[in-house]
C-alpha cells in the first residue's frame, strides 16, 4: 500500500503539455506570418524555390494547427486524470470512511463531554 496514489509523473506531464502547446502556438504564428509576407522576401528568387517554400511553410502551419486543436490544455488533463478516478466504488468507500471517521468523532467527543462533566450518574 505503499503505491502512490497519483504518478509523479502525472505532474510532469502536466506540466510540460502547456510548454508545448505554447510552443505549438508561437511555431504557428511564426509559420502564418511567413505565408503572409512571403511574397515580399522572395522577390528575386525562383519561381520553384518560392513555391517550396510557400508549401513547407503551409505544411508546418496546418500540422502544428491540428496539434494545437487535439492537444488539451493542462486543464482538461487534469480534468480527465480526476474523472477516470471517479468511480462508485469509489465514492462508496469514501462514504463509508466518512461515516466511520464521523462515528469516531462522535464516540470522542462524548467521551471527553463525560470525562470534563465528571460523569453525574
């Protein structure tokens, strides 16, 4: 029982997915704003060169555009991680170990209200 309950390994995957989502974004931006003023910078260069270029800037900017759309957001990983756990098994044995730890609480709490009372009877 010693298995813990959450992978460390989770954190890091959470954590590194923004980083890469972020990363996804800005190679986007980068790869739209090449497509957009490509024209300019390529006066003087060959046709064919041009058109290369041009399509393995819109090859790179569709690939990380459908990686940005089906990556989820550290968010929605969590909220995944969280819902697959959630099971009524689950909730049933955190009901129960609510309820046991209530009863205990109670039984404590009479017994310290006898001691401190003195125990009248």
């Amino acid at each position: 029982m010693n298995e813990p309950i959450i992978s460390p390994w989770m954190f890091y995957f959470i954590d590194t997915v923004d980083n890469v989502k972020g990363a996804l974004y800005v190679l986007t931006i980068l790869c739209s704003v090449g497509i957009v003023f490509y024209p300019l910078w390529s006066e003087g260069v060959e046709k064919e060169k041009c058109k290369k270029h041009l399509k393995r800037f819109c090859v790179v900017f569709l690939i990380t555009g459908i990686l940005n759309i089906f990556i989820p957001a550290s968010n929605t990983v969590i909220k995944i991680f969280v819902a697959q756990h959630i099971t009524l098994n689950n909730i049933e044995k955190a009901g129960n170990i609510t309820s046991a730890a209530i009863d205990t609480i109670i039984e404590k709490v009479a017994k310290a209200a006898k001691e401190i009372g003195g125990d009248k009877k």
